[in-house]
C-alpha cells in the first residue's frame, strides 16, 4: 500500500556529477555511497533516504535538518554558497502533527553547486 512505507528515494538535479556529489557529501557529513557514470548516477544515504544526484533530473527543492542553523549558513556563505533567504522564523508548532510541538521552526534558503535551491530547517526551542 502506498504513503504506509518510508520515503526510500529523493533525485535532484546535477549538472556536474562529481561537482555536485561533492557538496552534498559536505553538506550533509555523510559520504557517497555509490556513483555509477555513464549513466551519471550518485547516491547518499541519509537515513532510510537515499539522496540520488542525476543528471538529466529535474530540480528539486529538498529541505534538510540541521542543529545548528546560523552557524550552516555562515560556514556555506564563507565558501561561496549563494544564500537566497537567510535563517528566518516559518512558525511555531502548536502541536507535534509536523514537528515537535512547541519548537520554532525556522529555515534557510541556499544554492547548491548546480544552481537548485535547498532549505536547511532548524527546529529549536521558543
């Protein structure tokens, strides 16, 4: 049955494979887990996700977790990485349907080395 199961899989765009594996395996502390060129397939594992960078996808706009928000954005910036939208207040949760209730929500907006858009989500006290 469909929607009972895990996410498994998430593609986004990559224009330079190798480029684009790269800052994700940065972004994100993890490592690539496979790469298979041609076709111009990467994959990290995050979880029970697996992030596959393919040429030829389309763009996606994928938000990732992260603890420590002001200090992401900052170290992305001092390399280069394009901001879009700096770490700002989406909400506070009022109940623990999209996250845990009480916490504020904020978000990030950057570029990634192909030119897609990204969100890194905070979720922290009030």
């Amino acid at each position: 049955m469909i929607g009972d199961g895990p996410l498994v899989q998430v593609a986004q765009r990559a224009v330079d494979l190798e480029r684009a594996a790269a800052f994700y395996a940065d972004l994100l502390g993890v490592p690539i887990a496979a790469t298979f060129d041609p076709p111009g397939l990467a994959f990290l594992v995050l979880g029970d996700t697996r992030l596959l960078l393919e040429r030829g996808a389309p763009s996606a706009l994928l938000y990732f977790a992260v603890d420590d928000l002001d200090e992401r954005v900052e170290r992305l910036r001092a390399s280069g990485v394009g901001i879009v939208s700096e770490p700002h207040v989406i909400f506070t949760h009022g109940d623990d349907a999209l996250g845990p209730a009480g916490a504020v929500e904020r978000m990030a907006f950057v570029l990634d080395s192909e030119g897609n858009t990204i969100a890194l989500v905070e979720h922290g006290a009030r």
